[in-house]
C-alpha cells in the first residue's frame, strides 16, 4: 500500500506475517498530522484484514523521534469550536485502538511526545530504544494530553509519576521508563527495529486466534473488576479448548513436534 505519511510493509522479514508500518516525516519529528492518523487507521484495518499478517511493529523514521506529538502547526489556528464539534481526537482514538483485533508493538526510537507518546501506549506493548524519551508536555502549549495520555500513563506508571510528568512536562528517559513499567526493555537504539521485528515474528509464530484471546484478556483487566475479568479469562480459554489450533498444540506437545496453526 501507498501512502504519503507513512509506510506499510506486509512479511517484512522472510515472510513471517508481520506488517512494519512506519511514521514517516522525519523533518517534523513525525508529528501526527491528521493526515498521518488517517493513514494510520488505514495501514492498521488492512493489516486487520489480511489474514497472513499475524502481528505489527510501529516506529518512526530518522534518527530522532517516535512522534513529538499532535501536528502543533496544524492545530495552532484551528478554532476552539472545530475542536469540540469534530470531536477532535476522538475518532482517531477510539478507531487506532479498535482497528486491529491482532497484537502490535511500538518501537520507540527517540522522542515520543504527547499524541506520540500516547500513540505508544495504545499498542500492546513498548520496546524503546536507549534513547527514547516519553513525555506529557502539552501543559507547555497550555493545553493537556487529549489522545488518553492522562489515563493510559496513569494506569501505566502510577498516579504519582504520571501526574508529575503532565504537571511538569518534563520527559521521562528510556532507563526510568524501563523502571516505572511503562516499557518491556531497552535496546541500543541500532538494534531497536531488529529487536522488535523478532518479537513480533515470535509472536506471529503462536496459534493466531489464541493471540487475539490472550490480548483480549489482558486488555480487560483495564476495563473491569478483578471478579469480571477473571470470569472473561475462564471464558476465553474454554472457548479456546473447542479450537482445531487447541488440539493440534496438545497433540503436538505430546508427540515432541512443532505445532501446525491454522488460526481455527
Ligand atoms: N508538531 C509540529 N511540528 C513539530 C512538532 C509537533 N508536535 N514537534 C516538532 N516539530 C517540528 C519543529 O517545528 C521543527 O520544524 P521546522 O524545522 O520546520 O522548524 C522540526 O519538527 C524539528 O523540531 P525542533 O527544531 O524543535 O527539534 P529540537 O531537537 O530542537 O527539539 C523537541 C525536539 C524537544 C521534540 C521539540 O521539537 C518539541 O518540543 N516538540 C513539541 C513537543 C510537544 O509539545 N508535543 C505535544 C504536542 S500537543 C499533543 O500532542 C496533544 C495531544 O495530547 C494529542
């Protein structure tokens, strides 16, 4: 697929199933245009649709940044009442988060800011490379996260840290966001996009539609009780006892063989 602000690679290693779709203006540090979120809504919901790509990695071009946020130059003259009655941000909140049922990983190489760090803490999870950077700094533009930055860093990191950093917009270096839980592990920023194209073959490896239940799961452990998620969890996996993928991994273990998936 073309696109102008971004690009999408299907089987980006050795036809491993797993799509790369990169930010791509690296002059303005990837800022999310609403070009760039269009594009990016795209890119996810034809990954969603291909059915030989079983998992994805998002980064940024250039040396330098994730994404430093929201496009500031484009909202700067947007008048206040646009923003409320287009709802802005909301649909490319709600559809990036829902266009995909399937796991993916940001690769965080560099400044990841407002909308960008935001952006990162939709995907399942983060690998960030040691120079990577995360910060809340909307404060300083006199406005504050729009795109969940406030609840997914607080769920993340904890009240404390993650007040601090929306109160302060200072930026939170890769080390500290290793410690606070906010990333699974940082990586020489040569070896970043390496590191997360392995993880994610990894990952495209498993039985198809077990990923999707187990990231279903773990997805509700933010949405409900201890008692309801729990009963999800019991749910999904008897669900999955009824799969072809189930019998197979079962029968595979015993007989000391790889599993064949068909996603079923
Ligand atoms: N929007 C638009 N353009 C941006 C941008 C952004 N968020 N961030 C950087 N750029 C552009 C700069 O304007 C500059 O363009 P020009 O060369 O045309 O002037 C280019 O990218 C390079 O940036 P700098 O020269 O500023 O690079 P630097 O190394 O000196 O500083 C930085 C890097 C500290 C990340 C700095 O660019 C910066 O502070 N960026 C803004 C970060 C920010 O405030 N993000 C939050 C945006 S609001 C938001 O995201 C709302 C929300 O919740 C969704």
């Amino acid at each position: 697929m073309t696109f102008e602000t971004i690009t999408h690679e299907t089987n980006a290693q050795d036809n491993d199933g797993v799509t790369l779709i990169t930010l791509n203006r690296p002059k303005a540090l990837n800022a999310l245009s609403s070009v760039v979120l269009e594009e990016l809504i795209e890119a996810f919901a034809a990954f969603e649709a291909d059915d030989t790509q079983k998992c994805a990695v998002l980064t940024g071009s250039g040396e330098k940044a994730f994404a430093a946020g929201a496009d500031i130059k484009e909202m700067s003259d947007k008048p206040a009442a646009d923003f409320y009655l287009d709802d802005f941000f909301s649909k490319w909140t709600s559809h990036l988060v829902k266009a995909t049922r399937k796991p993916w990983i940001a690769a965080v190489n560099g400044f990841a800011l407002g909308g960008g760090c935001e952006l990162a803490m939709m995907a399942d999870f983060i690998i960030a490379s040691d120079n990577a950077k995360f910060g809340q700094p909307e404060i300083n533009l006199g406005v504050a996260p729009g795109m969940g930055g406030s609840q997914r860093l607080t769920r993340a990191i904890g009240k404390s840290k993650a007040m601090e950093m929306c109160l302060t917009g200072r930026m939170m270096g890769a080390e500290e966001a290793e410690r606070a839980n906010l990333v699974v592990r940082v990586v020489p920023q040569a070896d970043l996009l390496a590191d997360a194209l392995k993880t994610a073959a990894t990952i495209a490896g498993k039985p198809p539609m077990a990923a999707i239940a187990n990231k279903e799961m773990v997805n509700a452990a933010f949405e409900m009780t201890l008692e309801q998620g729990i009963i999800i969890e019991r749910r999904i996996f008897q669900i999955l006892t009824a799969s072809e993928d189930k019998a197979e991994g079962m029968a595979a273990f015993i007989e000391k063989r790889e599993g064949q998936w068909k996603g079923r």
